[in-house]
C-alpha cells in the first residue's frame, strides 16, 4: 500500500522501517508509561510480534523522512479490530496523525466492510481524540485495558 495525502505519504511495512517503528514507539511509551524489558524485545521484532501474528503496520513518510506510524494491534478478534497510530511531537498537528488513522479506517473497510473499528486513547482530550473525531469516531466510554489501565474506547461510525 502507497497512498499520498497532503504531501504525506502511507507507506506499507518493510524491514527497512523496524528502526523508525521502534523509535516511534519508544518515544510514545517513555512519554506516557515506563519503558520494560518486554516493550523492547517486541519493539525489537515487528516481524515476529505483530506481523506473523495477524497484525499489520504503516508509515508515514513526510519530506523523505518517517515520521509516524500506525498499525492493527492484531487480527480481528469477534470482528473487531483496533487501531492505533502515532507521530513524532515536531510532526504533531500537522494532519499527519489523521492521515495515519484515514489510511487504517480505509483499509478496514476495503478488506471487510463489516469490521467494527475501533481505537483507545488515554481518558482525556488530547490530540489522539480529536484525530478520531475528525474521522468520525464516537467515545464509547471507559474501559478497562489490560496493558494501558482506564482508557477511552472509540468505534468507527461508518
């Protein structure tokens, strides 16, 4: 998958982009949570920990240089499936992150139109939120998550 939109390009996975996947992340954990030995090693092993598993990554790439990233946490589970994206902060509010979640909704729908899509963000309002909102995403409400603690579940309105 390649699709460009304002002058941000969705590139599908390679290897190439591991290190710029983990890094992306790692900035997102150390900002919001600690970072542990297992974050590591799965940030480490994209291919084994999300790609083999039914999971699937993208990235955004802006004047020649990834900035952002987002994927499906995992394969649908009871026809669900949640995304989740992320930009580095100097590429924030630039329309980055909303061209992440655009590029996932899309692709949802175009491999089963029947999917539930939805997305959790931390429980207050924040860019993430209004990233949603500006794809048509409604709060569901709070909801208990294993890895994250209380978190604010979205679902995709089609």
């Amino acid at each position: 998958m390649t699709t460009t939109l304002n002058e941000v390009t969705i590139l599908s996975y390679q290897p190439k982009y591991a290190e710029d996947y983990k890094q992306l992340n790692l900035a997102w954990i150390e900002k919001y949570f600690k970072v542990e030995e297992h974050d590591i090693e799965q940030l480490d092993n994209p291919d084994a920990y999300i790609i083999s598993k039914g999971g699937y990554i993208l990235f955004a790439k802006y004047n020649d240089e990834i900035v952002g990233s987002g994927g499906y946490k995992g394969k649908p589970v009871d026809n669900k499936i949640e995304i989740a994206y992320g930009t580095f902060p100097a590429y924030q509010r630039k329309g980055i992150g909303t061209a992440i979640c655009k590029a996932l909704v899309e692709l949802a729908i175009e491999t089963d139109p029947g999917l539930i899509i939805t997305a959790r963000t931390l429980p207050e309002n924040n860019y993430s939120t209004k990233i949603l909102q500006k794809n048509n995403f409604l709060l569901l409400g709070m909801i208990w998550d294993e890895d994250d603690g209380d978190v604010w579940e979205w679902q995709y309105q089609k």
